[in-house]
C-alpha cells in the first residue's frame, strides 16, 4: 500500500518536474515581455513588479510587427494551400495508378529523396536565380519555396492514407457514372480528410517557424516573415530586451494557440511527419 | 488501351476512355514541374556554382574542384564539421535518454497524461528563432533568468555566452529543451505499439521492473530508437536558426556549427562558389545519413 503510494508520488515528481522543464523557459519570457526596460536591467527581480504593455505596443507601433505576422500568415497559408492541392493529388496516382516503365515508382523515390536532402544545400542557388529574376524581397519566392518543400512532405504522408481507402469504393462510384477524377474528389478525398488535417497541420508549423530561406530571400517588412522580423530585433550592441521577449511571445502565440486548436490531431500530425 | 493500376488490386477493372486515360500525368504533373524548378533545377545550379569562381555575385570562371580542396585544406572547416559532430552527438545521445525516460513515464491512457503530453510537446513547435529568444532570456549575464535566481541567491551572476564552453553547452542545452519532446514523442509511437504478451509472462514470473526493461523493453524497442536517433540527428546536423539568434558562431568559433560556417562564408565573406562546395559536401553526409535511416524504417515496415 505504502510502497504504491510512493510509487505514484515519483511518478507525479518527475511528470511535475518535465513539465517546469518545458514551460518555464517561455513562463520566464512572458513575465519578461511584461516588465519595463527599467525593472529588467536594473532589478532582476523574477516576477513583473506591475505589469505594462509597452513592450508590445512598441512591436506594432513603429516596428512593424504587424507586417510580418500579416507576411508569415499569407505565405505560410498559401503556401500549404497549394501544396495540398497538387500533392495531394500526385499522392493519389502514386497511389492507386502504374504508369509504363515504371514511372510512378521512379517519381515517388525522387520524391522522397528530394524531401530528405537537406534544405541548406540549395539556399545558395534559389538565392542567386531569386536575384536574377528580379524576385528577391516578394511574398511570392517564399510562397513559391515553401510550397515546394511542403509538396514532397503531402505527397509522402497522403500516399500512405490513400493506400488505406479500399478501391472498391472508386470502382462502385464510377460503375454508378463518376468518372474517375469525380471519384476521386467525392469519395476518395473526403475519406482522407483525418490525413489531411495531420498533413495540413505539420507543414503549417513547418512553415510558420522557417527562418533561413526567409532570412535569405527577404529584407524589409514588405515581405519579412514573423522569425526574421523577430531575429532583426537581436544583434544590434544594445539588446532591446523587453521588446524582444515580447517579440517572441507574440511569435510563439499563433503556433500555441493553433496546436490548442488542433490539439487532437496535433500528435498524430507531428508524430507522422517524423516518422510516417 | 485503359490505364493498368496495381496488380492484385481489383482495381484493373477500372476502365476509363478519353480523359481518364491522360489523368494520371494531369494530376502528377504540377507537382513535379515545381519540384523540377525549385529543387532540381537549383541542385545543377548549386553544382556548377560549386565549381566556380564569383565576383560581385557572379560566376566568373570554373575552377574546377578548387572549392573542395580548399574545403580540406581549411581548418576552419575542419574545426566547423569538428564541433557540428559534438554538438549533435551530445545532443542526440541526451535527449534519447530524456525522451526514453518520458516515454515510459507517459505509456498509459487518461485525460491527465494526454493533457501532460500536450504540454511536453511545447517546446518542439515554437518557433526556432523565438527558442533562441527564450535561451537568450535565460543565460544573458545581466537580465537572464539564470542571473536573476542567481541574484535572488545572494550568488554572483553565471557567464555562460561568453565563455566558449559555457556558449557549446548552452547551446546543447537548448536543443535539448526544443528536441527532447520529438524523440519523446516517437519512442512513445514505439512503446504503445509493442506487443503485451512478454510483458504479462514477466509480471507472471515475478521479474522485476527493471530487468523487465531490459530483457524486453529495450530490445522490441531498440529499431524505434535507432530510427528516432537517425531522424534527429540528421536534422540536427544542419542547425542554424537557433544559433545564428544565441551566439552566431561564437564567441570566437565555439559554436560555428556548419550550416552557420557556410552562411557566413556566402554573404558576409562573399566566397559564393566555397560556400556552394561546402554545403554540398554536408549534404552528402546528411543524404548518406538518410540513406542509412530509410533502410532501418524500410526493415522496420517488414
């Protein structure tokens, strides 16, 4: 009796214990964002002595935090818009067709080699065509690239959820007149919906937090997105601390409040992005 | 003549006429054609950059493999790969113990463990560069929370970023707050999906928790973790935003992992065709990595 009861009290210990470790960091941003620059460079004190928004409203006003978060909302919203539309569907021939010489498996290989190379590799190059096609500093390059990472990550995670509808139901639909496309879209595509969601969600964080091919391609508010934005507060000599602890309060906010949203899928999205 | 799809599927009674028959490449096409353009396409690029020589951002000439031996001639790369490989294999080696550790913790059902999972997972989905925010926060010798604990102590402040050693395992640190929830995450995966029966035979035995970690435990889970291992330390290999927000490299080059190597020797250091060179050079690695980790998930699948 005794001996179970000290069981659980470990096992409340060391679940209490992990979960300081994961929150007090952003707790200690937040209380951070809350001080005056006066209290946080001169008093050390743990807790806001009063709480004040200035930190924040010094981020809108001036600063331009705004444009990126209205940035990072565009791109990383179309950017998965499209790479669900045109993933999924190459998803779906991967899937259900075979193409002569084995074209289908040729592409899904390619697919996932592409997928596993390590972005960084071609930063150099797309920053170079980017300068030359004048396209340098737009919503659309970032769109443009995201869009194309995220298609390999849909096409590798829809394939598997596809493989899992029977044909059957294709079949019956176009014996009742659908043609296969129809079929498709009525039958097959609704049946992923769980699939798609967990892909939605992964490549939606994916995005949000990319930071290197933005810090790349962009370089002012008129396309900067939330983490370079966020980034150009730091690295001046003297660190504007309150503002940057509320920069990345604010930064971090759309993504907590989005997995608190999509929190029942938000494990199964992260889980299968990682593994499959 | 109709498409064939699957064999063994009964799905070769499908039969479609006219446009079903060019569907296939309809559907196929835009995603190829992107991935063409903005991987494939820059990869060749990239490639030929590798072998050249720039002024002002322009290719002026091929100088052949130049840019790669300078790469193994330079000890500042070696220096870069050096630390890159400590980095990860500190990193990865703790947060597998950490998140083996929580996997087992956190293997049972309930509202209250779900909600506890939830939470875990924070540090994971914030953003990078706000993660290098929140470290900053913490380790900064006048503001940091480090410093102020220290303060309200009565002890004199940590100096953490400005010593070399102390900058490498703030670092290591940080990404074990961020990635510990992934392997976390993956080995749960891997434990909720082992089979009960060795588990009730050793209950039945009377084994001991710990031997029964052990004896079946570890080894059902052991491919799991290699997989988990492989994943993360491939993307930890090309870390970036993080540091490029706590220390840039530095103080000195006790944090120049790779990825900000290269970036630096690009834009701030101009050298556009070493840097191309450099990076290929790590992707080779990573993609030999990758190749590695799809075998292991390939034999896993079986």
């Amino acid at each position: 009796m005794t001996a179970s009861r000290l069981n659980r009290l470990a096992w409340a210990a060391a679940a209490l214990a992990a979960i300081l470790f994961a929150i007090a960091p952003l707790i200690w941003m937040l209380l951070t964002s809350l001080k005056t620059n006066r209290e946080i460079t001169q008093e050390t004190s743990l807790v806001p002595a009063a709480l004040t928004p200035d930190n924040y409203l010094s981020l809108f006003n001036g600063r331009q935090f705004g444009a990126y978060l209205t940035n990072s909302v565009i791109v990383t919203g179309l950017s998965v818009a499209i790479a669900l539309a045109l993933g999924t569907m190459a998803a779906y021939v991967l899937a259900r067709f075979r193409l002569p010489g084995g074209l289908d498996r040729y592409v899904g290989f390619s697919l996932l080699m592409v997928r596993l190379l390590p972005p960084v590799v071609i930063v150099i190059p797309i920053f170079l065509l980017a300068q030359q096609l004048g396209f340098l500093n737009t919503q659309l390059s970032l769109i443009v690239v995201y869009a194309t990472f995220n298609v390999t990550i849909v096409v590798w995670m829809m394939e598997s959820f596809f493989r899992e509808i029977p044909v059957d139901l294709e079949e019956a639909a176009m014996v009742d007149g659908d043609t296969r496309f129809t079929a498709f879209r009525r039958i097959v595509l609704p049946l992923a919906a769980p699939g798609l969601v967990a892909t939605g969600i992964f490549t939606a964080i994916a995005t949000y937090n990319e930071f290197l091919f933005a810090l790349v391609l962009t370089s002012t508010p008129a396309a900067e997105t939330m983490p370079v934005g966020a980034a150009t507060l730091i690295g001046r000599i003297n660190v504007d601390w309150g503002a940057m602890s509320a920069a990345g309060v604010i930064g971090a906010l759309p993504i907590v409040v989005f997995s608190v949203l999509v929190q029942k899928h938000l494990v199964r999205g992260l889980t299968m992005g990682a593994v499959k | 003549m109709a498409l064939p799809t699957r064999p063994g599927t009964p799905g070769a009674a499908l039969r479609g006429a006219g446009l079903d028959r060019v569907l296939p490449y309809l559907m196929l096409g835009p995603a190829i054609f992107l991935v063409l353009a903005v991987v494939v396409y820059p990869l060749f690029e990239g490639l030929r950059s590798s072998t050249g020589f720039f002024r002002f951002g322009r290719l002026v000439r091929s100088v052949g493999l130049d840019n790669y031996r300078q790469a193994f001639d330079d000890p500042l790369f070696a220096q870069a790969l050096l630390t890159t490989a400590r980095f990860v294999f500190l990193a990865v080696t703790i947060e597998t113990v950490l998140g083996l550790g929580l996997a087992l913790l956190l293997a049972r059902e309930g509202r209250l463990v779900r909600r506890i999972r939830a939470t875990l997972i924070l540090p994971m989905i914030v953003t990078p560069v706000v993660v290098g925010i929140v470290f900053r926060l913490i380790y900064a010798s006048d503001v940091g929370l480090l410093a102020s604990l220290a303060h309200a102590l009565g002890l004199s402040s940590p100096q953490i970023l400005s010593n070399g050693d102390g900058a490498f395992w703030g670092l290591v640190v940080l990404d074990v707050w961020e990635w510990t929830p992934l392997l976390f995450l993956i080995l749960l995966a891997g434990i909720q999906s082992m089979p009960i029966e060795p588990f009730e035979a050793a209950k039945v035995d009377g084994a001991s928790g710990w031997r029964t970690f052990v004896d079946h435990t570890l080894p059902l889970l052991r491919p799991t973790i290699l997989v988990a291992v492989t994943l993360r330390a491939i993307e930890a290999l090309t870390t970036f935003d993080q540091v490029y927000v706590l220390t840039r490299g530095g103080p000195g080059t006790s944090t120049q992992l790779i990825s900000i190597y290269g970036y630096q020797t690009f834009f701030q250091f101009q050298q556009v065709g070493y840097a191309a060179a450099m990076l290929f050079i790590v992707s080779l690695v990573v993609l030999l990595a990758s190749g590695f980790a799809i075998a292991l998930m390939w034999r896993r699948g079986r």
